[in-house]
C-alpha cells in the first residue's frame, strides 16, 4: 500500500514538472527543478532531493508514478 502521508502529486506541462501545491508553504503551481527524464531514474531506484524553490524546503524522492512523487519522510498535512 502506498503511504499518501509521504506523496506529493504533480502534473507535466511542455516538458516542465509542477507541483499544485507546496505542501510546506502552500505556494500554488509550483515549478520544481526535476526533468521529465529524471523521473524514470527515480522510477528505477535512484534517489532524488527536490529543493522546493518557493521554501526552500529539501525532501528525497524515492519513487514516482504517473501521479505522484514519493518521498522519503512524512510530509505535512495541508488542507486540513
């Protein structure tokens, strides 16, 4: 079962990866410095830190689907 406290989604735009919600500072559309190609990296095991450029905030990346990015701590809860 995939553990929703650690996902954050995302969506691809023309090649660029946004987040909808920074789920530290709740900045919304979000661009974070990831490629398209670096996705299948994580996909295959390769861990990632994602600074978000709104915060500041670092999480490692350890998984990624079509959906959402996995990370390796707990994220905060946001909209509750």
């Amino acid at each position: 079962m995939i553990p929703f406290n650690r996902t954050c989604p995302y969506d691809i735009v023309m090649k660029d990866i946004y987040v909808p919600e920074c789920p530290f500072c709740s900045a919304a559309n979000v661009l974070v410095p990831l490629k398209t190609a670096e996705l299948q990296e994580i996909r295959d095991g390769r861990k990632k830190l994602l600074v978000f450029p709104c915060c500041h905030h670092r999480i490692t990346l350890v998984d990624a689907d079509s959906d959402y990015l996995l990370a390796s701590e707990k994220l905060p809860n946001r909209g509750q």
